[in-house]
C-alpha cells in the first residue's frame, strides 16, 4: 500500500523541476509501481482531481479547509488568515500551521499508522457524500481527522488536493504521456481510452493490462466535447475542397445522454444540468426516435422576437435549481443538435462526420437538427455566415 507521504514527495519533486519531460519520467516511475484502484486514485490526485466524474463534488470551500485545520492544529482562524495573506497558497497555510504543531513523541509516533494514499481518497469520498443538516460538521470532522494525522508537506498537499489546485504544474497531456511510458502502451491508444471515458485513472489502469481497446463510451458517462479550430479566413478553411456548413449559435454546449425515457443532460463543464432544463428532457422524448444516444448540440436561449437572448441569460437557466418551470417558462431554450458520437450500443467516433449526420437524422427529427449545408463556394459561405449573424448568432 502506497503511503501519502510518498505522493507528496512526488509531488514535490515534480515541482522541483521545470522540464516537461522530466515530469513525465518521475511520474512515469511512480505510476508503474502502482496498480488496481491505487493507480486510479494517484493518476487523478496528480492533477489536483479528486474523482474524475463530473457528477460528483467535494463540496469543501476555504472556511471548511480552514476550520477543519483549526480543530486538528489548535490554531487560531486569525493567525492562518494571516498566513494566507502572506502567502495566497491554501498549501503553505497548512504546511506551516503543521509545522507549528505540538510534535508526536516517539511511542506515539511508532503506534500512529501512516495515511495511505486509499486512506485519504475513502475520507475525501466521505467529504462528497455529506449532505443535509449537519453535513459542513461531517466535512470538517473528515478534514480535521486527515490534518491531524499528517506532517507538514503530506499537509500541504491535502489542503491543496481539497481545493483541487495542486499548483505542481501537471495537466491531462504530462499524465497522459507518463501513463504511455509507465506501461509502455502508445500515447495515441492512452489518449482515446481518455477520450471514451474522461478518466485518465481508468485509462492507467487498463493500460498497466494492455487492455486500453476494451475501453468504450457508456451511457452517463459525459466524454470531453470535440471542439473546431477556427480557420483564418472563408478561403482558407475551404482550401480542402467541399466543407460543411453549420451556423456557431450563440447558446451553451449540451451533451444528451438517451437510455430509452431516462435523459440526462451534461454541459460544456460536463455537470449534470438536467434538472435545470425540463423542457430539453421533454423535446428529446419527443425528437428523438432512437432508444440508446449520446447527442451533441447547443441550447439556445430565445426571445419572444425569435433572437437569441444574452448568454447570461442561458447561465440562469443552467445553474437554476429552485422554481425551475418558472424560470423555464420566462427564459424558454431551443435544441439544435449537430453530432451524435453513439447509437444503439454502438460508438461512432470513428466514422466520417458525414456518416455521423445521416445517422444522427435518422436518431433525431429534422427540426431539432442545425442545418447543414455542403459547398466549395466562398460566397455561399459567406451568405450562410452573414445569415448567422443576421439571426443575432455568432457566426
């Protein structure tokens, strides 16, 4: 069992160096020794991820973090407030205040058991699932009991693993490759496992098995959505003949997870919003004939004038969670879907995006479809694009 104390040391020697592929080496190294849930835990904590499900938060703000540190140091909110203004970094507040603490005396200390990198991760689990009256107490006790059982720099990192900021320099592509290395699979094979399942722990764990090709999208698990580059000019992006030609709506980016009536709706973020849109549920009951989907498209907030309304308005919508009809009643959306990325137990990344659109017209009624159109033509192009922004959309 792999302790927290030799994470944080990782953790340090990472930010250490400046080198990315040096990160990648010492991460590398690390990883490979690992397996099992172990290895799941430690991909995601190294970039400052606690769970990698959008669905699920820890729910700890800094008078949480800093209460808990109180109860567990016997230091006073004043004097950590204090060190935070002279330092701006939640970490250090922790790592000096457990500096400061009375030390274990040698009995004590052989009697204590180390905190093991699953320890922290089942009382971080802990942390998520408080809820309801009492649940900030329930948090802080969690919080209080790791502090209290960790040296200085193990307590710089929970703080900052608390906060999700491990502010050592690592993102989804150092993690990523070091998986590649660590286990010897291609970057390429380790990338896509990432992108079917938007859990590089999950993906670090096949790849120690060489079973990466058994990954696949699932139904309410939201993947990262796939985004277009923007071109320099009309002529420039037609340069490769025959383009497809879809209005860029001025709304919020939806996922549209379908497992026969059960809908769930995923933003950009990848949150679960679909308590918050009741009435894209219902069009989607409605427009969509197929049983099982993933759905891509844009909800787009409209005015009585037929306009798109200021995205503002559309972040009321998403982030709503009281008299939601209400809301939806003064603030109405439109769905336009554009992609569709799974089908009937099927996953369809793969194929051409023109195969994609005739299967998504066939999932899908043509009136909750963006309309597309196909061309080689600079002026057509630019027809479509002035039409855009004539509708009051982005392009």
């Amino acid at each position: 069992m792999t302790s927290f104390q030799e994470f944080a040391n990782l953790c340090q020697r990472i930010c250490e160096v400046s080198g990315s592929l040096e990160k990648v080496e010492i991460l590398a190294a690390f990883l490979a020794e690992l397996e099992g849930p172990e290895l799941e835990v430690a991909a995601n904590f190294v970039m400052g991820k606690v769970f990698p499900q959008s669905d699920v938060e820890l729910g700890v703000g800094p008078s949480i973090l800093y209460d808990a540190l109180s109860r567990a140091m016997g230091f006073s909110q004043e004097a950590m407030a204090e060190i935070l203004r002279a330092t701006g970094d939640p970490g250090l507040v922790a790592a000096r205040v457990a500096e400061k603490k009375k030390p274990l005396t040698l009995a004590a200390f052989m009697e204590s058991d180390q905190l093991s990198i699953m320890d922290v991760y089942r009382r971080f689990q802990a942390v998520s699932r408080a809820s309801g009256k009492g649940s900030q107490d329930a948090k802080v006790k969690n919080l209080q009991f790791l502090f209290s059982e960790s040296t200085p720099l193990e307590a710089l990192y929970l703080a900052r693993l608390a906060m999700e900021d491990l502010r050592i320099g690592v993102g989804e592509g150092l993690v990523r490759d070091a998986i590649a290395r660590a286990f010897a699979q291609p970057v390429e094979l380790v990338e896509r496992g990432y992108n079917l399942t938007n859990d590089l722990g999950l993906a670090a764990r096949h790849a120690r098995l060489s079973t990466l090709g058994e990954l696949d999208l699932a139904l309410n698990r939201p993947i990262k959505m796939m985004l277009a580059q923007i071109g320099e000019s009309i002529e420039s992006s037609l340069k490769e003949g025959a383009t497809a030609i879809e209005w860029k709506f001025d709304g919020a980016r939806v996922q549209i997870h379908k497992n026969g009536e059960a809908v769930r709706i995923f933003s950009r973020r990848l949150e679960d919003v679909t308590a918050s849109l009741p009435e894209i549920v219902s069009v989607v009951h409605r427009h969509v004939q197929a049983t099982t989907a993933i759905l891509d498209g844009e909800a787009v907030a409209m005015g009585e004038d037929g306009r798109p309304r200021p995205f503002q308005d559309i972040l009321r919508r998403f982030r709503r969670k009281y008299h939601v009809s209400r809301k939806a009643a003064e603030i109405p959306l439109r769905l336009n879907l554009f992609d569709i990325v799974y089908l009937e137990g099927e996953t369809l990344l793969d194929l051409p995006l023109e195969e994609r659109r005739k299967l998504l017209l066939q999932a899908a009624d043509e009136e909750i479809v963006a309309r597309q159109q196909v061309s080689s033509d600079p002026e057509v192009v630019q027809a479509i694009y002035s039409q855009a922004l004539a509708a009051g959309h982005e392009g």
